[in-house]
C-alpha cells in the first residue's frame, strides 16, 4: 500500500513510498523488469521502509533515477504527475474521493484566481502540525477573498480543516509537472476512476469519439471566420464534451460557455473544469438544473450527451424529446451535436408517438446526419449502442428535404474513419447536395425525408452502400476477378485430374503391422548420435521487419499457422549489418516451437531466419539408418504428451524426450513417399478450394451491395440437393 509520510518543510513536497509493482505501473513496464534494475544498476534507489515484507522506495527518487537513466516508458512529465497522484491516492484513508477530487480542484482553482502558489506568504515552521493549520488558514482566508460569492471553491475548502494542507503541497506537485493548473486538473479528472470515482467517470467516452466530436463541430474554423462563439452543452455533467472542444483551439479568450446540469455537485466541478481550460468568469455560466436558459447570450453550437438511462427503463419517446429541446435551443444557421441510444436515434420505432415524433424533426429540417456509432465508446457502458444526431437550423438550401444517414457501427474510429466521416458531414453542411459535381459521401447515403417518412418509424440506416463504395475500382473490377478466379478454378480442376489419371487415385497401401512393434527411441538420442542437429532462433527486432525483405522470418506465429508464412521478412543488406551472426536456414530444415504449443514446420525452400523461441531441427543427409524431415516432423507430430495444462507454464516435457519409433529404411522411404503425394494431392486441393472461395465471396459481395446480378451458368441450372 502506498504511504505518505509528512513533510519537515514546505518547500519539500510529499515523500510518497512506493512499492516495486507501484514503480513498473510509474515506469510503465512489467514487474520483473523492475527487479532486474534493481540487479543490474547500483545507482538504483536504497529501500527506506518495509511494508509486510515488502521493499518500499521514495518514489522522488525513483521518479528522478528514471529521468536521469533514461529508463522505462513514460516521459518525464508523466512521472512527475504519476508520482503525485500516487500520493493522492494514498489519502483515500483520510478523505473521500470525492472530498480529494473536490478539494484538489478547488485549490487548482484558486491558485488560478490568485495568480500564485498556493504556500505563498506562509514560513516553514519547525512543528508540522503548526505548519499545516497556517497553511490552510492562509488558504481559507484567500477563498473567502477571492470567491466571496461561492462561485467556485469556497464551499468545498470551507467544509475542511488543517488536516486537507497535504492536499495543498501535492496540488502544487500537480501544478509543476503539468506547468499549469488546467493541465494538473485534467491529470486529475483523467484518474477519478483511480480514485473510487467510478460515478464520475461513468459518462465519459473515448478518446477517440472526443477526436470525431471536436472534428465535426470544426470548432477552430469557426474561431476563424467569427469574432465570438457560444458553446452550449444542457447535460453537461462533469463537462468532458465542453472540454474537450476548449482543448482544439486556442482562441478561448473568444468563447463564452453556456452549460447546466441537475447534479449541483457537477455543475461546480464543471465550473472549475472551464476557468481553468481558459474560459473567462464573464464568459461562463454553469446552470444548476435540467433545462438550460439561455442566459448570457444564445448558443451557436450545442455539444451534449443525453442523460443515460439502463435498457430495462429506458423510454424511446423520452429521449427523442430531449433531442428536441436540444433544437428548440438553435437559432437559425447554428449546429447541435446529440449523442445518444441508437434504439431512439436510429433503430425501427414501435411506438406511434415516438415514431410521429422523429418524422416531425426530420420534416422540420432539423436533421442534418444521422449516425450510427460503434459499440465500446463509451467505456463504462460496453452494451451501450450510442448514435449520433447532428442538428442544424436553417441548413444550405441543397441540404433542404434531405438527410445524410451514415453506418460505422462495424468499425473502428481509426483516424482516417473519423477524417472521411467529418469530411462527409462537413462538406454536407456547407455543400448539401450537388448532383454532378457534388462530394460522395464514403460512410453513407443522402436520402429524401420524405422516403423516411413514407416508411414510418422505419430505422434511419442507409439503404445501401455509399455511392463512392459501389463505384470504386474493386467493385468495377469485381466481374473481371470472379471470371480470372473462375479460370484459375478451372485450371487447378484440370491439373487435378491430370494428376489423378497419371498415377490413379489415391491408395496409401496401409496394413496392420504383425509381430512386435517397432523400437522406440527419442529425439534426444536422435541428436546425441549425430542424426539430427539442433540450432537455436534469433531474437529480432520487430521494427526491423517489412513485408518485402529478401530473407523470410519464421517465429511462432508462422509455424502455428497465426501468420501466413513470408508475411514477415527482414532486408539481406539489414540482416548483414545488424544481424551478423544470424544462420539462415537450408532446405528441409525443421522449424519447431514449443510456445504456445507444438507446431513444426518443414523449410523447403531454406535461406530464411528463424525468431526465437522458434528453433530449428536439421536432419543429418548420410544420417544412418536413413531418416528424412518431412518424416521426422510427421513422427514428433504425432508424438504423444506433447501438449500442457491450460495452467501450466511449461510443456508438460522437453522436446528432447519426445519418443518416436525407430522404423526401418524401408519403412521410412515408403513412408515419405507417402508424405509427398499427400502433400502434392493437398496442393491442388487447395488451389481448387482457394478460387472457389474468392469467386464464391466476391460473387456474394456484388449480390449483397447490388451491384452485381447472375445469369444462367450451365453449372448452376441443376444445382446439387441435400
């Protein structure tokens, strides 16, 4: 468990104690590495304290052992602020997490008032307790100040007494590794899951459905073309939307913020939350209720999520009329973004009133794109199907009676998704609909409200594949590459039966074997005799390989069938330079891994390099008896107790006491034999099964986008029954 031990002076921050997981978490690295460190360097930090045997360490000089040597994943701000959250988390004995989230702000918030630190015009003392009561006296007295009308942290400064002046020190920890407040609030705010704040973090979403938000308000272009602009979020919660906007630009001295919620609580941390993202006192009004008035000035731009409600008790209707009292905030040539249910924003209505309802706000022009959003956004609600509405008042005249309905609920918001999708919605807005020359979208389709609203509380999905998919060079080729894998089928149809007249159907010549079992002998012994030779793999590294490199790159993934074999290959001139004392393989060389099961694999071609914990096994060409490696490999294949335990961490044996019969020249010539026609006849199998497989997905591809239709082939006039 982490400790804080008090400080001597002011001027020394908090001596945080923690433990070797605590500094792979700080580091960013996995447990074990922190005892190699420890191991291999003799600057590392000494102990200084023992908790329940384990090792404890000051976690400033571990922070700083780590920028000095240069160690580890996390840069040095990281640390820093890592280091002081680690010891606010070891004051959740003495304060509730919401005391420390709230606390922490408001002393963030006022610093920010003040205009300096928070020890300023206090003098160390040589008693603790008497540093911290003038300590936190000195900081009441600026709150009541400062904020005299409560706007922002004397409530919550107030409700404590000197025992919160450690929250003071590692504010100012806070505020030197972020070299802001607003930085060491948003730190905070980032960890209140952390913190036993799972209710407050409840409503965030993902970094990546902030980026797609930000890019479809285009916030700073807006900043650009205007003087001033109003931000408006009715449920703002703990104001992650609102923020994350004010984060994209730096013109925020031109933004005034309108925002409300019920939760009084929220709507302070939201508060501070926008003073310190750079929103002036003047400028921000955070309203305590469920309905936003528009006090200030009215809103050119609405960002909000609805309030979540669990599936069991969710109304449909409820939510589409709070999307409406959303619009009823926009005036004319202004823009809201809504995000919520899909079952209400998307999904087939069967409630009449709700249905009349979304037809009335798709009849009113309002509705600017309706978008279905992938599941997992928001991270506390992984059953949650969100969706996005975007609104505006008075759109383009192009744009009029129509609506853009866009479908990336089957992919991931990768960057060039959320590029493509922003640009489909922002040149809609600009644009609307232009037939000749006008932008396809890529995520959708532009469709007539009034087709919507022939289909009654029918779902708002596109119905089809955008345009720009349908007319793309791999749906026009689509014909041309069924017809050349239909003739690849053909050919490989063809080679087939060549084969099967030339040496007849397959017969393996299989008996059941009398007398005494044949010997048995183990591949230990195998390598002990000179028969087989065992070689090591190499450890390369991953930044080095490409998928066009002269020398193919054989690890486990390879040999389980993970990856296809020669996805992974590595330059001749790089494996010379970098990787002088790598072998590469010969032909008929074994590939095997034990990690994370038995797999071989026989190296026809050779000249390739083997990643450990790969190894290789090279079997002797005079070897006496005879022995091939396509034998070898079926053997150790088929070789019993090769496999482990779900739990276990090993192989249940080493590859060495693998046991396999010892045949007989003859029997392993046939045997080979054997193997190779096998081989040869899985060849040509799978050449057929391949074009078949390409023509079969292509042909439904093209059937399912309706791009493709089907005549009357000879094959499928009689199709086979059963």
């Amino acid at each position: 468990m982490t400790t804080v031990t008090p400080d001597a002076t002011l001027r020394a921050p908090a001596s945080v104690l923690v433990s070797m997981a605590e500094i792979a978490a700080l580091a960013r690295v996995k447990r074990p590495v922190v005892s190699t460190w420890r191991r291999r360097h003799g600057d590392f930090p000494a102990v200084v304290s023992q908790s329940s045997g384990r090792p404890l360490f000051d976690g400033a000089q571990v922070a700083e052992w780590l920028i000095t040597s240069g160690l580890g994943n996390a840069a040095p701000a990281e640390l820093r602020s890592e280091l002081a959250l680690f010891g606010i988390v070891a004051l959740r004995n003495r304060f509730t997490p919401w005391q420390l989230v709230e606390t922490l702000g408001s002393l963030l918030c006022l610093r920010r008032l003040d205009g300096r630190p928070l020890t300023d015009g206090v003098n160390s003392l040589p008693d603790d307790a008497e540093v911290d009561g003038t300590l936190w006296s000195a900081v009441l007295r600026r709150a009541g100040r400062i904020d005299a009308e409560d706007d922002f942290v004397l409530r919550e400064l107030s409700s404590l007494d000197a025992a919160a002046a450690p929250l003071a020190r590692l504010a100012e920890d806070l505020v030197e590794a972020a070299y802001d407040e607003h930085g060491a609030y948003e730190w905070l705010l980032a960890a209140r899951s952390r913190l036993g704040l799972d209710s407050l973090a409840a409503d965030a979403v993902a970094p990546e459905l902030r980026r797609l938000l930000t890019q479809l308000t285009d916030l700073r272009l807006r900043l650009e073309h205007g003087e001033s602009l109003t931000l408006a979020d009715p449920y703002v919660r703990a104001g992650d939307l609102l923020a994350a906007l004010l984060d994209d630009t730096e013109d925020r001295d031109r933004v005034t913020v309108l925002a409300a919620d019920p939760d009084e609580r929220l709507a302070r941390i939201t508060r501070r939350r926008l003073l310190l993202a750079g929103v002036g006192e003047l400028d921000l009004d955070v309203q305590l209720g469920a309905d936003l008035e528009e006090g200030i000035t009215d809103p050119d731009l609405v960002v909000t999520q609805l309030p979540y409600w669990p599936g069991e008790t969710r109304s449909v209707l409820a939510a589409l009329e709070e999307v409406e009292r959303v619009a009823d905030l926009l005036r004319p040539g202004c823009t809201a973004l809504v995000l919520g249910p899909a079952d209400a924003l998307v999904d087939a209505l069967r409630d009449t009133e709700a249905s009349q309802l979304r037809s009335a706000l798709l009849r009113a022009n309002l509705v600017e794109a309706v978008i279905a959003l992938p599941g997992g956004v928001l991270p506390f609600r992984p059953g949650y199907r969100p969706a996005l509405w975007t609104l505006t008042r008075g759109p383009v005249r192009e744009a009029e009676g129509k609506v853009l309905l866009a479908d990336i609920s089957a992919d991931r918001l990768t960057a060039d998704v959320r590029m493509r999708l922003a640009e489909d919605v922002l040149l809609w807005r600009t644009e609307g609909f232009r037939a000749l020359d006008g932008h396809e979208p890529r995520y959708g389709r532009i469709v007539p409200v009034a087709d919507l609203d022939r289909s009654f509380g029918g779902p708002l999905t596109p119905p089809a594949p955008p345009v720009s998919a349908i007319w793309s060079d791999e749906v026009k080729e689509r014909p041309a590459l069924i017809a050349e894998a239909e003739a690849r089928l053909e050919r490989a149809t063809a080679a087939a039966r060549a084969h099967e007249s030339g040496h007849g159907p397959y017969r393996g010549g299989v008996l059941r074997r009398d007398g005494r079992l044949p010997r048995r002998t183990t591949l230990g012994k195998l390598i002990a005799t000179g028969m087989v030779t065992r070689l090591p793999g190499h450890r390369v590294d991953d930044h080095h390989l490409t998928a066009d490199g002269h020398h193919a790159v054989l690890g486990p993934d390879e040999i389980t069938g993970e990856r296809p074999v020669g996805a992974r290959r590595i330059d001749r001139l790089l494996l010379a330079t970098d990787y002088d004392r790598v072998a590469l393989t010969e032909p008929g060389d074994i590939v095997y891994t034990l990690t994370p099961r038995l797999a071989l694999h026989v190296d026809r071609d050779g000249f390739s390099v083997v990643a450990f914990p790969a190894r290789v096994l090279r079997v002797a060409p005079d070897a006496d008896p005879p022995l091939t490696p396509r034998v070898l490999a079926a053997l150790l294949s088929a070789a019993r107790g090769t496999g482990r335990s779900p739990s276990a961490v090993r192989p249940a044996r080493r590859i060495e006491d693998y046991q396999l019969p010892d045949l007989t020249p003859g029997e392993v010539r046939r045997f080979d034999a054997l193997l190779a026609e096998t081989e040869h006849r899985e060849r040509l199998l799978r050449a057929q099964t391949d074009a078949l497989a390409e023509a079969r997905t292509k042909t439904i591809a093209g059937l399912a986008d309706g791009t493709l239709t089907l005549g009357n082939p000879s094959t499928v006039r009689n199709p086979p029954t059963g």
